[in-house]
C-alpha cells in the first residue's frame, strides 16, 4: 500500500493536516516529530523539517528511507520573484533550483556541482493532479520554477539576479533539497509553495496571519491531493 509523505517546513504548515488525519501516532526521531495516520483509507506520514535545506534533506530522508514514504507532498509559502504573483496565490514548482550553490570559480555554471543537476524536475502525475483540484476548487495555480537557497532574501537586487540567472519565479529555503533527495531515490514528489510576500508588498501586512490563512487553504489543497492519488 502506498505511503505518502506531507511535509512542511514549519509547524504551521503542517498542523492543519495533522488535525485531519485518524489513528494519530507520534514517533521521535532523529530530533523530530513524525505523525503518521489515515485519511479517506490512505496511510500518511506528516512532519515539519524546521527551516532550511540542510533540515529539509534530514526529514525528506527519514521520511522516505525510515517511514519508507513512496510520494513527497511539500506544502509550505514562499516569496516572490515573478511581478505576476501576488500575495496568496499558489505556484507549483515544475523545476527546483539551488541559487545560492556556487562553483563558478571552478568553470561551472551557477546552482551545478559535479554528478548534480541545475534543475531537478518534480513529477508530471503530481502536477497534473494538483492542477485537477485547482479547477475543482476554482483557485488560480500557477507553475514556474522554484530557487531555493540558505538565506531569506530581502534584496530586490539579489532577487532580480536570481530571477535572470535561474529563469525563477519564486524564492524558498528548503524545496531544492527535498528535490534532491527525491530524485536520487526515485519517489515522485510535489512541491507546493503559497505566496507569503512580494515585490510591491503593503507595510500592514501581517505575516502571522497569512500564513494560519495560507495554511489552511494549502492543507485543503494537499488533502484533495492524497484522495486522487492511486
């Protein structure tokens, strides 16, 4: 039977799914919080990594080689790059990039390092499922490239060179990492970002708030996933 893992990378993001999810158990592993349960029959198995590429890999990993996970469902926010995204809408990554891995000196382009990739592609079913409960929820998704990288970036210069360089259309710290895991052990996976702050943001916003809201509406979506998943 499959075993789909949900991950977000922090409490958040993830608690709104947990509350759906029957049978609860909670394992401590590897200085973690794994959930596992059911829903609609399906087995899952939820955790947060905490923020960052290097936590991202460590609960990918556990998920897939301990919890012996066979799907990755990521749910989390992320800035945005592209001028057509605003605050609230939800991407879809069709690639992931690392922009803030850099060997150039050493005649390579930027986000490559010998034996990787530039760009590591999620699963085509996935997508096309995620797109199927868009339409069904009547929501906006849009699909573009993911960069990810080990720092929050604030600079709209940094963000302009990210955008020209990994033809990126948003910014999060943990996405690229998860794919390579993925990749490497051939699960399909899926990542899932809603956008949390962008280019011509209001002073009043209130990041707290967005992303209890942004969570919710992403647990809604991820779990309309799992109940088409075969």
């Amino acid at each position: 039977m499959n075993k789909i893992a949900i991950m977000g990378a922090m409490p958040e993001e993830i608690e709104p799914i947990i509350s759906k999810l029957k049978n609860l158990k909670e394992t401590k592993y590897a200085a973690n919080t794994y959930y596992e349960g059911t829903y609609h029959g399906k087995e899952l198995v939820v955790a947060y990594s905490k923020i960052g590429k290097v936590f991202a890999t460590l609960t990918a990993t556990s998920l897939i080689e301990k919890f012996e996970c066979d799907t990755l469902l990521f749910s989390g926010v992320a800035g945005a790059i592209s001028p057509d995204l605003n605050i609230g809408d939800l991407i879809i990554a069709d690639g992931l990039v690392q922009h803030d891995l850099d060997i150039t000196a050493f005649g390579h382009p930027y986000g490559y390092v010998p034996e990787g990739e530039v760009c590591i592609l999620t699963d085509v079913a996935l997508r096309n499922i995620a797109k199927e409960v868009a339409k069904e929820k009547g929501l906006k998704l849009v699909e573009g490239i993911i960069a990810t990288g080990d720092q929050f970036v604030a600079d709209p210069e940094r963000k302009e060179w990210i955008s020209k360089t990994f033809k990126a259309d948003a910014l999060e710290m943990e996405g690229a990492a998860v794919a390579v895991v993925c990749d490497s052990l051939e699960v399909p996976f899926f990542i899932l970002r809603a956008i949390s702050d962008s280019a011509d943001m209001d002073a009043s916003f209130n990041f707290d708030e967005f992303l209890e809201s942004s969570a919710k509406t992403s647990a809604d979506f991820i779990l309309s996933m799992v109940e088409k998943i075969q």
